[in-house]
C-alpha cells in the first residue's frame, strides 16, 4: 500500500534528502515550506510521486488549510522545518536583512549583556516557534489524520545538548515534548521520535558560514572525521518510520558522527 508522507521544509537540505528517500520506496511525499518557488523546483528533480503545499509551520490558518489538502490518513509525518534565526539575522525570515539578533547577547551568539529586550524577545520567540512551536501545531493539526502503525519523527539538533542559546533551548524543548507526544501517540500504535543532527554540511542552515574552516572546525568534533549530509539524516528518519523500529518510541536518535554534545 502507497504510504503517505508529510515533510515539512521539504524542499532543501535534509528535508528534500528525507522526501526523497520516502519518494524512492514508492510513498506518496507531500512537502511543505514558505517559498513556492523552492517547492516547485524541489517537485520537478524529485518526480510525480512528490506534491507541494505552501505553508508556513507557525501559522495556524495555513496548516489548517493544508490539512485540507492532505488526504484522509498520513502514515508519517517528518516535522523538520527550523532554523536558527541568530545566524539567519532576524525573525524576518532566511537571510540577512532583520536585526542582528546575536549582537543583542543571551541568545547563543555576541556579548552576553542584552541591550535591547525587544530583538531579545523576537529572536527568543522565532527559535521558540521556528522549532518547536512549528512541530506541535503541525501534529496538533495531523493528529486525527495520523495512521494507527505510523510515525511521527522531529529533526532536532546536537545544539540542545550544547548551550546553544534560544535555539538550543528550542530543540531540547522538542525532545522534552517528543516523550509526552510518545506517550499520546503510543495508545494509536504511532511512534514519536527525534533524530537529532550534528553538523550536516551542503544545507542552507549555515550558509555564509560554510567556510572551509567552519566546516573543518566541525568535523574535527566528530569521532569519525567526516562531516554529516542530509542523507546521513534521511537514513535515520527513513528507519525510525519502518517496521523495523515499532518498539522505538520517545527516543533520540543522534547522527553526529559522535561529536561530543557537551562542547
Ligand atoms: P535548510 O535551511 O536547508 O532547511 C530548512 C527548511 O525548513 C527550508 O526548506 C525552509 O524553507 C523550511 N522552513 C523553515 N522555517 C519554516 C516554516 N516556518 N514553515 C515551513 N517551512 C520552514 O537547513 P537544514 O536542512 O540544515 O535544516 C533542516 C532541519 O535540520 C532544521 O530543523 C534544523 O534546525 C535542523 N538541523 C540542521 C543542522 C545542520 O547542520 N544543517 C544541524 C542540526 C539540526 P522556507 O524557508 O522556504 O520555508
């Protein structure tokens, strides 16, 4: 039977590797992001069994209106949209171009004295929503659709685990809200898991700061000298929503080549 598969962000980095993936078993793959344009050219390279919907993952009127698009039953939904909008600099989405919210300090990145509360709280509520958020009202809205013998599978980050600031604090939040979801879901037979990503190079996550000695700073973290890539992650979500891992429920899953998570 076809299996229907929502990934949300589906159309870069790890989530277009993940919709691919499910694409390449024969699912029926639904991906989501706020750039249309991104979508369609995600659709056109990953085939006809792929469809597109335009939602952003924090506001309530568009997920509602692309569960209207979904079919009746979702066997597996991927909450992978995030980011983190220190390095993006601002809540007004990718890129430059909002207020350089690390400059403001707390929040993982610059000096550590806030001198405006105001980009404080934006940048704090845009992880907080960007990442969290995002993932509880897109299974809150699912919940109904979601198949008994399916799964739910976050994408969270090796950050929760590393004093990383507003981010990190968002992403452990999502592995504190994965063992209530599990058990929720666990009465349904649907699973609940985080896979959580060290540095995975060749995404739009970094940007600017893929450098060669960014990226050689983050591999030489790892305990097996490799940078990670979206298909390291894809592997994993793939796994935790086979047959294979239906007594796998509440986990966190990490993929970081074993880079030390208290750095
Ligand atoms: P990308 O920036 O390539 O992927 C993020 C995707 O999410 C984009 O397609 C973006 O599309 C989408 N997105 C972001 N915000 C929203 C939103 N509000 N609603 C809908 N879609 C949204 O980077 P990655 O592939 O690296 O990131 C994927 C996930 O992996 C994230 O959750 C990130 O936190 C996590 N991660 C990444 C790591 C890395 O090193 N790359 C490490 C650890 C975790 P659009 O802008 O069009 O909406």
């Amino acid at each position: 039977m076809t299996r229907t598969v929502v990934v949300t962000g589906g159309g870069t980095g790890i989530g277009y590797a993940v919709a691919s993936a499910f694409a390449a078993q024969g699912a029926h793959v639904f991906i989501t992001g706020r750039r249309e344009s991104v979508l369609s050219e995600a659709r056109s390279r990953l085939g006809d069994g792929v469809s597109t919907v335009v939602c952003d993952a924090t506001d309530p009127d568009q997920i509602e209106a692309l569960r209207d698009q979904l079919p009746t039953t979702v066997d597996v939904l991927v909450n992978n949209a995030g980011g983190n909008r220190d390095l993006d600099g601002g809540p007004g989405g990718p890129g430059p171009g909002g207020p350089q919210l690390g400059a403001v300090g707390l929040s993982g990145q610059g000096p550590r004295t806030p001198d405006n509360l105001h980009a404080l709280a934006a940048g704090w509520r845009a992880n907080l929503e960007g990442n969290l958020v995002s993932a509880v009202l897109m299974t809150a809205a699912l919940d109904k659709q979601l198949a008994p013998g399916g799964a739910v599978v976050h994408v969270g980050s090796f950050a929760a685990d590393r004093g990383a600031g507003s981010y990190g604090a968002a992403k452990a939040g999502l592995n504190s809200w994965n063992l209530f979801l599990a058990r929720q879901l666990g009465a349904r037979d649907i699973t609940s898991n985080v896979v959580s990503p060290g540095y995975i190079a060749d995404t739009e996550f970094f940007r600017d700061r893929n450098g060669q000695q960014f990226h050689d700073a983050r591999v030489a973290e790892t305990m097996n000298g490799r940078a990670g890539y979206p298909e390291d992650i894809a592997g994993a979500v793939v796994f935790l929503a086979s047959p294979a891992a239906r007594h796998i429920t509440g986990q966190v899953l990490n993929v970081n080549g074993g880079a030390l998570t208290t750095r």
